[in-house]
C-alpha cells in the first residue's frame, strides 16, 4: 500500500483511554478527517480517504471544509469539548495550502489543545525541483514552507522515507495524548512519499490504545500545602482550563465547600465552579470581576489550579498586591507549576491534587470575615450584571443587554462560543455558567475567525455525543462583525451537512475592543471604524459608514437568517429569535441572528488593569494623558520570577 493509505488506516484505529475516579473511557482519537486538496495530497491521502470510503467510510470519514485554518479550528474545538481525548487530522496540499495552516497551529499550541496536521511538502527525491510554490532558500535548499511549524508545534517530522512513517506517527500521538505536552502535532508528507508503496507490516495496522496520563501529586508536597494554607489568613483559588480537562469540576466544588475558600476563574476555567456557586468569585484579571479582583488583591496565598498565568488572569501583575502573597500551583505541566516564583509547585493532576488536599485539610475552615467578605463582594458584582442586561438603549443596543437576553434565552447545557473583539471580556465578566460544558471561548490566541469554525467542530462534538445517548446542546455562536469578516466561509459546510449551528452576529460597524483599547491609550481610535476613506485627509476614521449586509451574505451561502431590527423591541425580539433557532430541528442546517449594537457602550469595570504601552513622547495631549496613567499602573506591576 502507499504512505497515505498507510496512514489512514493507522490513523483509524487509534484509541484514548481514560480513567475518572474508577470510570474507564474509549474512544477513537481520530474520528475524521478535513481535507482540501490540491497538488501533493490529491493523489496522495486524498486518494486513500476515497479508497477507504468506498471500502469501509466509518474506517476514516472525510469531512469538506473551505478554508485549511478554520478546518483545523474545528479540530481544536472538538478537542476542547471532548476534554482532549480527541481531534481531527487535517490534510493540506503543499505550498499556500499549507502555510493556511500555520495560525491554526499556533492557536492550538497556545490554547494546549491537541490537531494533528499533515500538509504536503515538496518531492523528497526533487525529481522535479523547483515545483509549484515551492520556497527556494539559497542558503538552505532543504527548506519548505513546511519548516514554518517548526516553532508552531508541539511535535514536528518531515517523513522522506516510507520507513520513517511508524516512528513520526507513534511519537505524535504520544505527544497527542499527553495532558502536559499536547499542542499542534505536524507531520510533513512530500507528494512523492505519499504515493509510494510500501510493504507495511500487519501489527502497524492493530487497534492500539494511548492512556491519558494523570499523574498523583507527591505525599509531601500536599503536607506542604496544606501547612500553607492553614497558616494564611486570605487564600484564593484561581481555577483554569485543567480543572475542567481533569474533570476536577465536581472536587473544586467539594473543596471549597468544605473549605471555605473562594474561587476566581480564567478564561478557560469558565465552568468550574456554578456561577451562582456562593464560592465562586467568577472571572479573575483584566476581564474580571470586581469581586474576584477585590479578593485578589488582598490574597495572601493563591492556590493556582491548572491555570498558565496568561497576562490577562493577572492583570499583566498587578492583581496580587498583598506584599507578603505566596503562590502555590497545581498543574498537570511543570512549565504552569513552576511560574510566579511559587513557593511550592504540584506538578499533578488538578483531580487528584484536589482530593489529596481536601482529605489533608480535615476539620479546616477560613476565617468567617473572608467568607462575610466573599459573599458581600459576589453580591455586588451579581446586582452590577443584573444591572448591565437590564440596561436599554435605543435604537441601537448596547452588547450588555445583548449578552444577557442571549444568556438568558438558553438552556444550562447549551453552549456559547466566541474568540476576539470586545465579546470575550464581556463575557468572561458576565456570562451565567451553569454546566461545565457551557463556556467555549478561544482566548490563549484570541484568534479573530474562530468562532463560526470552532462552533462547527464543537458542534460536530455534541452530535457525537448525543449519537451515543447524551442530551443534546444547543451551540450559540457569538460573533462581532470584524471577526465574522475574517472567516465565516464554514457556514458553508454547516449549509452542506445540515448542521444546525447558531449565530448571533453583532455588528457595531467597528472594532470595538480596539478602538476602545486605542482610546484608552491616547490613540483616538484610529483605524478601527468601517468608514469609507477621506481621500483629502487620508483617514478612515470620519467618513460614510460602509454600506455592508452582512445578514444578506449569510443568505448568500444559504443560511437561514433573522434579522433584528433595531428599537426598542430589539432585545425582546432577539430573545424570541434564539428561542425560534433552538426550536428548529437538528439537521436543518445554520441559522444566523443578525443584530447591530452601540459601538461605544462599555460592560462594567472590572476594577483592573492590562499592560499594553503607551508612546512615552508624543505630541498628542490624548497621548501624553494616557501615558500619565499608564505609568501609574506599571509602578504597581510585580516582578515576579519565572
């Protein structure tokens, strides 16, 4: 058989196993395969999934998509709803087809979510060299496009040889399968190599099983910990992204149960506790709450829980500013655990690590003035969002009102998506989280373009577990009109499989969180409207609005779309629109909620702070103003180590 066929039968009988509190999980790691083909996959794996399609199509099932990023967003989504137990491969010709890819590499490696990737390369015996777009590099010619994952991936091989195939499989699906290393995994398939055969021995081709990894904290360090905290005065949890792949969700909410102790979460760690939790603080940093960020900043000790620090969970470090603040980090990779100069790192499972650590802490509680001071900061913060989804402006609405009427008109299990602009800070602060499932928003890349594609493969994810007997969830996929310029092309594919994914499309005729960032940091919102250029002044910034429909494009593709007409019914018909999508019936394909929205009206202050500089001489007065306050907050800036 050839290389590709090689690989597709592999790739189809590869299994996760998983083990949860006694509970054994089987699944295939590969359910599918994206594809668009061109020179170099064409005659290659595109053959394959052809021939196996034929043959056997549950084997490997090919699955179209319209742009090789987003197909490998929809990957990455299905990895993060089904907890990393699996994703996709996706299939690339060489050249522009391949380098499509990179974003989609790098928003996987950052947000630690497992796609395997396999673009096409050029010949490895340069029969014909140069060929269509390859990159010749005078001073090395051994050089691809390929070779720009390198820094992009987890793991990367280039397979020249058919006899290279099973090692560069076997080591990507470990690293595939590894909660600490997991990423992008890249595996390079010269045209020619694909094509060749090969006489492949039999047990490559046996069912193999690849175990998740979870490993026990050490018996001394949960001695330690449990010293730390009985001996701190305002300790905190800040729960992220690993308490929710460690499906710890139900021991946080034992843990603080019985201890008392209040939880602040990260983008990721949206879901880990209930919102309405009385130990749940709600979103931590820059996009916070002011009730988490009010604890923060009086925290003795931080009990960090599957979280990487990113700058906005810290308010670029400025959130803890208790002098004497410890940190102790529990997560599954070494690299999170050892951050912030912690006194203690627990490189473990979140799960486990919670379990040793509750039954360490037996007849332990926090001072009742932290647990007085929790709950009068959670009940602030919860009248301040009652306040921001009441809120009615006219004729165009703010997106606080919008958030909660969507918020609102869901059910617990549906599950909302977004990425970039102004709606993931938005929503990190006020969106009501009832399941652990409920929050899928893209926020270590912050990938303008995500959402629609990441809300298909999500999507594709819940129908694979409805098909084996779960309950089903509704997707909502939220989206501002720059993001849904960038990429919305997967409305297609959801058009030709007739998958029922939900978009609320926000247009503000703008970008919103940049012009306000920019405003912020005396820079006037410059080149951040939808205007049409003043050719006098060379600016963009005062001109007509541009006379975009982009409710009449999604009709285009053949979407079904309900336009919201601005007033003041404009939320209540929002709100009887997604009640009029969920009751559509599964199968019957996209269907898009068209609303336009106050491009300057703010969400809540989440009392915090995100590092981003400011010219330090301009001769700008806006410029030099902000420069004052930038200066302000950076004298608070922490230097922690590592």
């Amino acid at each position: 058989m050839t290389v590709a066929q090689a690989v597709v039968e592999f790739l189809g009988r590869q299994y996760t196993v998983d083990n949860i509190g006694g509970a054994a999980y089987r699944e295939r790691l590969i359910p599918g395969m994206f594809g668009i083909f061109g020179h170099g996959n064409v005659a290659g794996v595109g053959q394959a999934l052809k021939q196996w399609q034929l043959k056997d199509p549950s084997l490997m099932p090919y699955y179209q998509g319209r742009n090789e990023q987003a197909q490998s967003h929809q990957a990455v989504a299905y990895a993060r709803h089904t907890r990393r137990r699996a994703t996709y491969a996706v299939s690339t010709s060489i050249g522009p087809g391949s380098s499509n890819l990179l974003t989609g590499a790098a928003l996987a490696t950052a947000n630690r979510l497992p796609v395997l990737l396999l673009p096409s390369d050029t010949f490895a015996t340069r029969a014909a060299d140069p060929v269509l777009q390859q990159l010749e590099m005078p001073h090395g010619y051994d050089i691809t496009v390929n070779d720009a994952f390198r820094p992009l991936s987890k793991y990367f091989d280039r397979v020249t040889r058919p006899e290279q195939l099973a090692s560069a499989l076997h080591h990507g699906l470990r690293v595939l399968t590894d909660p600490a290393e997991t990423g992008a995994v890249t595996i390079s398939l010269p045209q020619d190599v694909q094509a060749e055969a090969f006489d492949f021995p039999e047990e490559f081709f046996a069912e193999r099983d690849w175990k998740i990894r979870r490993p026990a904290p050490e018996t001394e360090d949960i001695a330690q910990a449990a010293q730390l905290i009985r001996a701190a005065k305002r300790p905190l949890i800040v729960a992220g992204g690993g308490v929710l792949y460690a499906y710890a969700t139900e021991e946080l909410a034992a843990f603080a149960e019985a201890t008392g102790i209040p939880v602040g979460n990260t983008q990721a760690g949206v879901g880990a506790l209930p919102w309405d939790s009385k130990h749940s603080l709600g979103a931590i940093g820059s996009t916070g709450t002011s009730a988490a960020n009010a604890l923060a900043a009086e925290a003795d000790l931080i009990i960090g829980i599957g979280t990487r620090y990113e700058d906005f969970t810290t308010a670029s470090r400025t959130a803890f500013q208790n002098p004497g603040a410890k940190f102790v980090n529990i997560n599954v990779a070494a690299l999170d655990a050892y951050k912030h100069a912690t006194v203690l790192p627990i490189v473990a499972d979140a799960r486990k690590a919670l379990i040793a650590l509750r039954e360490a802490l037996t007849g332990y509680r926090v001072e009742g003035a932290l647990e007085v001071f929790t709950a009068q900061e959670k009940q602030r913060w919860d009248a301040t969002v009652d306040e921001a989804f009441a809120e009615r402006l006219s004729p165009l609405v703010s997106q606080n009102a919008i958030i909660g009427a969507t918020n609102q008109a869901m059910d617990s299990r549906d599950v909302v998506v977004c990425a970039a602009g102004s709606l993931p800070g938005d929503l990190h602060k006020m969106w009501r989280v009832s399941d652990p499932f409920g929050y899928h928003v893209e926020y270590g890349f912050s990938c303008m373009g995500y959402e629609i594609a990441g809300g298909l493969g999500l999507k594709r994810a819940v129908l694979a577990e409805t098909a084996r007997g779960a309950e089903n969830r509704d997707v909502v996929v939220m989206v501002g009109d720059g993001s849904y310029l960038m990429m919305h092309t997967e409305l297609v594919t959801a058009v030709a499989e007739g998958i029922k994914l939900i978009t609320v499309l926000i247009q503000n005729h703008g970008y919103a969180s940049i012009g306000s960032l920019s405003e912020s940091l005396g820079s006037q919102r410059f080149g951040t409207k939808y205007r049409a250029l003043d050719a006098q002044t060379h600016s963009f910034d005062e001109g007509q609005t541009l006379p975009i429909d982009l409710a009449l494009n999604a009709e285009s593709l053949g979407v079904k779309v309900i336009r919201i007409a601005p007033g003041d019914r404009a939320i209540e018909d929002l709100a009887a629109a997604i009640a009029t999508a969920k009751a559509a019936p599964e199968g019957s394909g996209p269907i898009l909620i068209h609303i336009e929205s106050d491009l300057y009206a703010d969400a809540p202050s989440s009392q915090s702070w995100w590092d981003v500089p400011v010219s330090e001489t301009s001769e700008l007065d806006s410029t030099t103003k902000a420069r004052e306050v930038y200066e302000s907050h950076k004298a608070r800036q922490k230097p922690y180590l590592g």
